[in-house]
C-alpha cells in the first residue's frame, strides 16, 4: 500500500511539473509580446493610416464571410444532420478537409478554381466578376477555411435534437421552413453561437490562403495578418507588427470567451432540461 502510495504520489508531481512546463511554454510567448512594447506606442501604430485600412478591411470581410457561412451553412447543415443518403460520410469528409488542408494549398486550390485560368475562370469573367486581387476574393478565401469550423459544429448541434420536437412540430402542421426557423434554429443556437464564434477567429487569423489567392494590396485585399507579414518584413516597423498582433490576441480572446460562455449556458440548458 505504501509502494502504491508513493507511485501515485511521483506521479502526480510529475504531472503538476508537466502541465507548468506546457503552461509556462504556451504563455511565454503571449507575455513577451505584451511586454514588448508599451501602450503610446501601440496607439502610434494603430493610428497610421495603413494599419487602420488592414484593420478595417478584416472587419468588413471577416463579417461578410460570416454573414454568407450563416446564410447558406445553416440550411445546409441542417440538411447533412438530418437526412440519411448514401455518400453522407463522404460529404462530411470533404466538409472537414479545409482543417487539415495547409493554407497555401487552400490558396492554390481557390486559384485553381476561381483563378483566370482556373476552372470556373472564363465563366467569372463572362459575366464580370473577378476575384484575385479584389476584396471579394478576400472573402472567397475566408469562407472556405473558415467553413469547417462553422459547418462541423452546425451539423453536430442539429443531430442532437431530439427528433421527437421535429416530428411534434411537423405534427402540428408546422411546414419544414418554420420547423427550422422556430425550432430548430433556437435548440442548437448556443452550437451554432460556438461554430461561428470558432469560425470568426479563424477568418480573422487566416493569411496563406489569402495572399495567394487575392495576393495583398493596402485598402483592397490586405488584411490585419497580412499587415503583419508586412511590417515585420519592414526593418522599422516590427513596433507596428506588434500593435497589430496584439489587436487580433484580444479579439481573438474575446472570441474564446464568447465561446466558453456560450458552452457553459448549453450545459446550464441540457441540465435544466
């Protein structure tokens, strides 16, 4: 008993150590770039009128990613937990592999697709829409490497319905769109909030895929990474680099929070319930 004793007694200091080493190594960076510089300066940077565009622009595009993955995933999700067909699993696997794609390949891929000589190219031109180097290809890029975080989340949050709420409603001659709208919708909101909240920092973070695609022009498709990239390549603006990293942390943070908090009135919900 005293041997089992001891054992357990090692072995639990050895995890304390271990999760202070993973802690401490997670969290060194994030101290160093708050302490590397101090707030005047942060304002400076932030009060160019460059770094205001890049900012900006990852506003703008990141909300309308947003607005199109809500608009068109939802349904969509919706459909993928509900219905049962053959190549299901399959579909959901290419839903998936943006996560594990590099974004470089993402970028790639996009101009594959959408380039001028990519696939659907010709098409595109023909009816006057173009993409690389515009700010709508910006958004382009955006959805699709930020479209698994939403899609996974939505579709896993609406097969845990009880199927039963479906059946009552459909029973009491509500049709599908209502269904979906008054029942569904508001069962896997809090799911939904965390897909999208997920789905927002990505797009927000999101720069490979990016400069390939629409490449990384001040005021039109260069976005707060992309700044990034920029100044730190600018012997005099690594200052810059750091204000701009540290706006994206704290929304970045801001967005787990939300996340956290949503998860935690989910599971305040499934108890009451």
């Amino acid at each position: 008993m005293r041997l089992r004793l001891s054992r357990q007694h090692l072995f639990g200091i050895a995890a304390f150590f271990a999760a202070l080493v993973a802690v401490a190594f997670l969290m060194l960076p994030l101290v160093a770039l708050f302490t590397s510089t101090d707030p005047a300066t942060i304002v400076d940077s932030l009060g160019t009128p460059a770094n205001q565009e890049a900012l900006w622009l990852s506003l703008k595009t990141t909300v309308a990613a947003m607005l199109i993955l809500v608009v068109i995933g939802t349904p969509a999700a919706f459909f993928l937990a509900m219905k049962d067909f053959r190549g299901r699993s399959a579909v959901l696997t290419l839903i998936e592999l943006p996560l594990v794609m590099p974004p470089t390949v993402a970028g790639i891929a996009l101009l594959a697709a959408f380039g001028p000589e990519g696939l659907l190219g010709p098409t595109l031109e023909s009816i006057g829409v173009e993409l690389v180097f515009q700010t709508a290809g910006v958004i382009v890029a955006l959805v699709f490497v930020a479209s698994p975080f939403y899609l996974r989340q939505a579709v896993a949050s609406f097969a845990a319905i009880d199927r039963g709420l479906i059946e009552t409603s459909r029973a009491l001659g509500s049709g599908p769109l209502r269904t979906f709208l008054r029942v569904a919708i508001p069962v896997a909101r809090p799911g939904l909030a965390t897909g999208a909240a997920l789905a927002w920092a990505r797009a927000l973070g999101e720069f490979g895929a990016t400069l390939l695609f629409a490449g990384s022009l001040v005021a039109v498709t260069e976005t707060t990474p992309l700044a990034i990239f920029a100044r730190f390549s600018d012997p005099n603006g690594f200052e810059q680099a750091i204000s701009l990293s540290l706006v994206l942390i704290c929304v970045s943070a801001a967005l787990l929070i939300a996340v956290k908090l949503t998860g935690r009135d989910r599971a305040v919900a499934g108890r009451g319930l």
